[in-house]
C-alpha cells in the first residue's frame, strides 16, 4: 500500500530566487556599465566647463587685439609709444631772462590777446627779457605756433612777401627805465623777399601791431611814413610823430627781424644778441 505525502507547506523558490554565480565576465559586464553611466551624467558639466573657457579665451584674444591696436596707432602716429609723447620745444629767438608758456586750445584772437596782456603786465626786473612761447594742440600733442598761424589768427594783413618767408617767432618785453616794451622777431630765410614785404607791411604794421604794442596811440587815417636810421651799427625802420617814436624795426644779420615800440628798446635787443648770439 503506498502511502500519499502530503504537502507540508514548503515554499517553493523559484529560479530567480537562487543566487547567481560570480564570475569573472559578469563582474566585468557590471562595471563597463556603471562607468557608462557615470561617464553620461558628467559630460553635461565637463561641456558647460569647455565653453566657460572657450568664452574666456575670445575675451582675452579681444583684450589683446585692442591694446596692440591702439599701441600700432600710437605708434605709427608718433614713431613713439603713447607714455613717451613729448611736447616740442618752442625754439625761441633770443635769450630771456624769463620764459612764459601760452597753449593756444581753440583761442580765438580775443582770449590770446587776453593771455598774452595779462603775461605783459606781470612785475618784471629792469634792463629783463621776458619772452613768450605759444603752443598749439595738434592730435594731442603741443607743437609750437608758427609765424604764419600766429599772423593768421591774429588777422594780420602780412604781405605774402613776408608771411611766406616767415617760419619763427618770438613775442616778449623788454624792461628800460621803469618801462616795459614789447617787441615781435621774426625768423626769416630770404632777406630780399622779406624786406620788400615787410617794406609793403608798414602801411598796416601800426594798426596790426596796436593790439600787443599798448603804446602805440590811435591816429587818425593819415599814411604812416617810415624813415631811416642807423641804430647800433644796423639799418633801422622808424615811424615817429611829435609824440615819440611809435614803432622801430631792423634786420639783424638779415635772417631777423626786430620790431619793437621804442628806438632805446631796439638798441637793447642789438646789444643783447652781441652778447647772446641767435642761433
């Protein structure tokens, strides 16, 4: 007689219950696919990390062009870099005891007139050389007023004959008896062209000159007759009337031309060149 087994209630356990065996190419399948997903979740930040650098490196390229660029500016401007601009010297045709220095930055005839009266009026020693240097600002830099931009903005009436053979000047005073007389000099490079417009010149150099010659008093619409005069061994222009002495002029060495308010102030300037050869 067989006898039944009963069902004692053991659970079954199934096939996906019982362990996995380790091996060696299941470990190796597992890890390839952790690194895969490890490797995914980090390329979104290493890519924000590359185009944060990239960004920085366009940046510093611009940074780089535009100092280059504006040094290549300066450079080819100037032949020199921006920190090493200079102003040029005013080259003054005589020796002063005193120098002032006038930048002319968009003057009109009325603010240089205004400048150079208040220098004129400065205290000043006897038998002293005060003399002034009027720069012009050109692309940044000061450069020193020519005697043809210095006629032009004053509205000189200059004969072409002079104001062409005219580079330099110097305008200044000289200190004689208590008095201060202004003078104007004038570098020149053909001394015939220049006496015939200087010559031509008198006709207006009274009015012209009224301006910075203080001294020289209002006439009326008379001509102005000039005369000649030896003074300090050098031929002399005068323009006198039953006042005085109103203007003198004379070409030293025929390469300057001195003109001035006072025969005695001519006579001083002569004599400073005797002692302080022009250049």
């Amino acid at each position: 007689m067989s006898e039944e087994i009963k069902d004692t209630g053991t659970p079954k356990i199934t096939d996906s219950q019982i362990p996995r065996m380790r091996t060696l190419g299941g470990d190796a399948r597992l890890w390839n696919e952790k690194s895969k997903a490890t490797y995914s979740s980090s390329q979104p930040k290493k890519s924000i990390a590359k185009l944060v650098l990239k960004i920085l490196l366009i940046l510093l390229a611009i940074i780089i062009m535009a100092s280059a660029a504006r040094y290549g500016y300066f450079y080819l401007l100037n032949n020199k870099s921006p920190e090493n601009i200079q102003p040029k010297n005013f080259e003054l045709l005589i020796r002063p005891d005193e120098e002032n220095k006038i930048i002319a930055v968009g003057q009109t005839r009325t603010i240089l007139l205004a400048d150079i009266e208040k220098i004129f009026k400065l205290p000043q020693r006897e038998k002293s050389f005060r003399a002034l240097s009027i720069y012009l600002i050109k692309e940044n830099i000061q450069v020193p007023m020519s005697a043809p931009e210095f006629f032009s903005l004053m509205a000189f009436s200059v004969p072409e004959k002079l104001k062409n053979k005219t580079d330099l000047f110097t305008l200044g005073t000289v200190k004689l008896y208590g008095i201060s007389h202004p003078f104007l000099i004038l570098r020149i490079n053909s001394f015939t062209e220049a006496y015939e417009g200087t010559k031509e010149w008198e006709r207006d150099m009274q009015t012209n000159l009224r301006p910075i010659f203080d001294s020289i008093p209002v006439t009326g619409g008379e001509i102005p007759v000039f005369s000649d005069k030896i003074i300090k061994n050098q031929d002399a222009r005068i323009l006198t009337t039953d006042e005085g002495t109103l203007l003198a002029y004379s070409f030293f060495n025929k390469n300057l031309v001195i003109i001035t308010d006072a025969e005695e102030a001519l006579a001083e300037i002569i004599n400073r060149y005797e002692i302080y050869h022009p250049k």
